[in-house]
C-alpha cells in the first residue's frame, strides 16, 4: 500500500499534492474541535494553553446538553427502525414489480437533492401542526425518516440488484416456503444493503439540524438545536466538547461500518 501511494506521488505530483492538500482541508476542522475541547480555560483558545478534560466531565450534569443527546439518539434509532422495513419492501418491490407509480417514486427518491431542507420542514411543520403532532419526540423522528428515506432505499436496492433470484427458486424448489425463502436466503443476501443504509439513515437523524429545528420544541429539542442555541449565546469550551462528541461518534461509525460490510461495499451501497 505505500509503495502504491509513493509510486502515485511520483508519477502524478499535482493530483497527489491537490489530493492531500483536500484531505487536509476536510479533517483539519475536526482536528481543531478536539484539541479546544481539551482546553482547561474559560474562553476558547487554540491551541489551549493547559490540556484538562473538564469540559467533557461538565455535560454529564449539564441538562442542557444531555437531555437533548438522548432526544438525538432515540430519534435516530426511531428513524433507523422505521426505515429498515421500508427501505427493504420498497427496494424489492421496484426491483421485482411493474408498480404503477413507479416514475413518481423515483421522482420522490430524488427530492433530497432538489428540494431545499427548510421547505420540507415547514411543510412538515404545517402537516403535523394540523394532525397535533408537534409536541411528540416520535414525530421528529417520523419526519427524519420521510426527508431520509430515499437513502435507505437505495442503500438496499444496490444489494436487491447485486441479487441472484434464482436462489429464491432453488429454495423454494426444496420445499422453502415464501417466508422462509425471503428470511433464509433473501434478506441475509441484503444484508450489506441494509447496514449500510441504517448507518446512513442513524447518522443523518443524529446530526439533522434545520428540519429539527422547524419541528422541534423546547420538550422534543435535539442536540444540534441546542447546539445552535447556545453558540447564540456564551461560547465556550463546553460547545467544543459537545461537538467533538459527533466528531467521535463519526470516527466510531466509520469504523463500524468498515468491519462489518467494508468501507468499499459501503460507499458503493
């Protein structure tokens, strides 16, 4: 591996130099979080003058943070539980049959990209103010799940066409019945499909902030709104720490994902 990357750096100067100069520029924020969380001062400072964990043992009592963090997490593993049936019906569904709506699906499946996060928040905004849905932690969750959703099925579609029908025959061939057919053979070929995409549909639930805080009130508040809320305010180491935890928590993710489906079936899912 580094004889390939030496021999890259040789053979291509400009393209290895723009390319570190890229990986530079994207981990050198994260780098900076960490290392001003580490800061035993009042005020933020880069680098800290004295190295302390303070700042992390402080939102252990903090409300203010912590509430909100579990908010954060049960939203996501809502929206990641909700996701993965459908993503998975979905997926092989336009995969297998001739769905009349078909077009319009697919049409759906691209709005992440077309429309803009803050007009599908506030159409969620009025949808669930109507229905008296706002106040319910649940309904966050709900809503993260029709914004993101188009990622878990296509996460699973990538595995559903990589898929070999005829193993459903075989089996069903041999007596399986169509259930067993589908939790033997279909959905552990999937597999891959849907980590990845519950991976995908977790970490964009945790880290969703404008639709949150559309929908969002002072009961249901996620992270990143409070995270929002308070840099309004005193900035302080605290909010360092606080955001060095979505800095690890990504790192842990990536990792996880590496070691159960590999990092190149994750991407290409």
């Amino acid at each position: 591996m580094s004889g390939l990357l030496r021999r890259f750096g040789t053979d291509h100067p400009y393209l290895a130099a723009f390319t570190l100069f890229e990986f530079v520029f994207l981990i050198l924020p994260s780098v900076i979080i960490l290392v001003v969380s580490l800061g035993a001062n009042q005020i933020i400072s880069f680098p800290p003058t004295e190295l302390s964990l303070r700042w992390y043992a402080s939102l252990i009592q903090e409300p203010g943070y912590l509430e909100p963090f579990f908010n954060s997490v049960m939203v996501a593993v809502f929206c990641t539980a909700l996701a993965i049936p459908i993503g998975v019906m979905t997926a092989l569904g336009l995969n297998r049959y001739d769905v009349r709506f078909e077009h319009g699906i697919q049409i759906y499946l691209l709005l992440p990209f077309t429309v803009p996060l803050v007009v599908s928040g506030f159409i969620l905004l009025i949808i669930f103010g109507r229905l008296g849905w706002i106040a319910e932690l649940w309904a966050v969750g709900l809503a993260l799940t029709i914004i993101n959703i188009p990622f878990m099925i296509w996460s699973v579609s990538s595995s559903v066409n990589a898929f070999d029908s005829t193993l459903e025959d075989a089996a069903q061939s041999l007596g399986a019945e169509e259930i067993q057919t589908f939790r033997y053979v279909t959905l552990p070929a999937l597999m891959p499909g849907v980590i990845s995409g519950s991976f995908l549909m977790f970490m964009l639930a945790l880290n969703e902030f404008i639709v949150s805080l559309i929908i969002t009130t002072t009961a249901t508040e996620t992270l990143p709104v409070a995270i929002y809320g308070a840099i309004r305010g005193n900035i302080s180491p605290q909010i360092a720490a606080v955001a060095s935890i979505y800095v690890i928590i990504a790192i842990v993710a990536i990792v996880v994902a590496d070691r159960v489906v590999g990092l190149e079936r994750f991407l290409h899912s």
